[in-house]
C-alpha cells in the first residue's frame, strides 16, 4: 500500500492544533459572512448569486429544462464551529420540468460530474466557496444548520452546544478510529504489485461508504448533531487526508486491473 496517508499532518502536535482549531466553539455566527442578527451579509448574498447567476448563464441554460429552485449555504460556516479554514458550502438546488425520468438522471449525472471535477473555486472574505449543482431530491440535502441564498433566511438556524468530549479525547478517539480503517486496508488481499484486488476494492469503498453514511446520519439525526464524536472523527478522516488516500487507493488498483486487461 502507498505510504502514510497523513503525511502532510503527521505529529501528535500537528494534529492536536488542527483539531482544536476545527472544535473552536464560537459564541456568535461567523463575522466574516453574517451580521450580529444572523442574516447574511448583503456583500456576502450578492457574490452568492452571482456564483448561481454564473452557474445558470456558463452551465444550466444549456439544459433549458432545467430549473434553479434554491441556493443553499450550509456547513460549519453555518454553525458555532467555523475556522479561518472554513468552507463557504454552497448548493445549488435544481428541478426540472422534463417527465421523462431517464433523461432527468443523465442531466443530473452531468452536472454533478461536471462540478465535483472544478478544482478552481471562487473566495468570499477568505473563505473558498465549495458549490455543486444537485437535484433538490439529493441525499445530501438537508434544511439542517441551512440558509437559503434566494429568500435570505434559516431554513433552520443552528443551535449552540457544548461539545461532549476534550481536544484530546477527541485525538485518543480518531487515532483508534484511523487504526481501524488502516489494519482494514492492510489485510485486503492484494495483486503482486502492491494494488488491491477487485473483491478488495469493492469492500475498503463500501467500509468507507457505510463510515460517511454513519457520520450523516450523526450529524442530521442525533440530538448533538455537528457536535458528536462519530461526525467530527468523519471530518478529521476527510481534513488529514485519509479519506482522500483511500480513495485513490482504489482507484488507482483499478485502473491499474483495466491496464493489465488492455
């Protein structure tokens, strides 16, 4: 297997500083985006349309059933919970006015693969904006913790909780949790050259497919939502890179089976 997945933040030091960075617990909303009622900055509001505006003149005015039905700003710059590295998450959410529900799915197939691939991203104060155009059907949408661009209110406002465990306990916790995921991928059967098999790829993406359907689920269902220990070892899994190495540990062993093939 490829070397260290965390190799950019290895050390016990380095990891702590990140972790109590992303578990600041703020008393009021991000400064940089909303005021002290909590509404969006009018600066703010009108760069987000603009990003929508861009998105339906370059993109989706060449797909003319295609319909914007909501911007929505959501993620830890929506909470008590944001740092400098925040993202400004922003989706935007479409319908359509085709009935044919085939050709509905390949329209939405398009876009999602179109935007998930941008790696250039516009900034807002500092903060980049992270959008993608779904359905507003898609699992990832929520009214939890979310903000309409277009009305300029709460969906749903978030609430202010303590977080249930220290820095370090929360450390303790992600590095059993990494361990895991590690010994998983090291006894996957694997080809001469150090690639997973297919039957090894199927199980390490399912592993970490039910590891991000169950920190989902933490955050939109349980009573501490963003502040429960199964989400944030989710989000420290995506921030030290693991999750990102994993990933493209299968995809490589699978292009490397196609190229064996060829």
């Amino acid at each position: 297997m490829p070397d260290n997945a965390e190799q950019k933040i290895s050390t016990r030091e380095e990891k702590l500083a990140v972790i109590s960075e992303m578990t600041a617990n703020h008393r009021v909303l991000c400064p940089d985006v909303f005021d002290a009622a909590g509404h969006l900055l009018p600066a703010v509001r009108t760069k987000l349309m603009a990003v929508k505006d861009f998105v339906q003149g370059s993109f989706l005015d060449c797909f003319p059933g295609v319909r914007i039905n909501d911007v929505r700003l959501c993620g830890s710059l929506c909470s008590y919970i944001y740092s400098p590295r925040s993202d400004l998450d922003l989706f935007i959410l479409t319908d359509t006015d085709l009935k044919n529900q085939e050709i509905n799915n390949k329209i939405f197939n398009v876009i999602d693969i179109y935007f998930s691939g941008l790696e250039v991203r516009p900034r807002i104060n500092n903060h980049r904006i992270d959008y993608g155009v779904l359905h507003k059907s898609h699992e990832k949408v929520s009214p939890f913790n979310s903000y309409s661009v277009i009305t300029d209110d709460w969906l749903q406002k978030p609430v202010r909780r303590e977080f249930p465990f220290t820095p370090q306990e929360l450390y303790q916790a992600y590095a059993a949790y990494s361990a895991r995921l590690h010994r998983l991928a090291a006894g996957l059967s694997k080809t001469s050259e150090g690639f997973l098999t297919p039957e090894s790829q199927n199980i390490l993406n399912k592993y970490l497919d039910e590891l991000r359907l169950a920190a989902y689920i933490c955050k939109i269902e349980s009573p501490e939502h963003e502040y429960g220990l199964e989400y944030n070892l989710y989000r420290l899994l995506k921030r030290f890179g693991a999750k990102r190495h994993f990933y493209q540990y299968i995809n490589d062993s699978y292009k490397k089976g196609l190229n064996k093939k060829a």
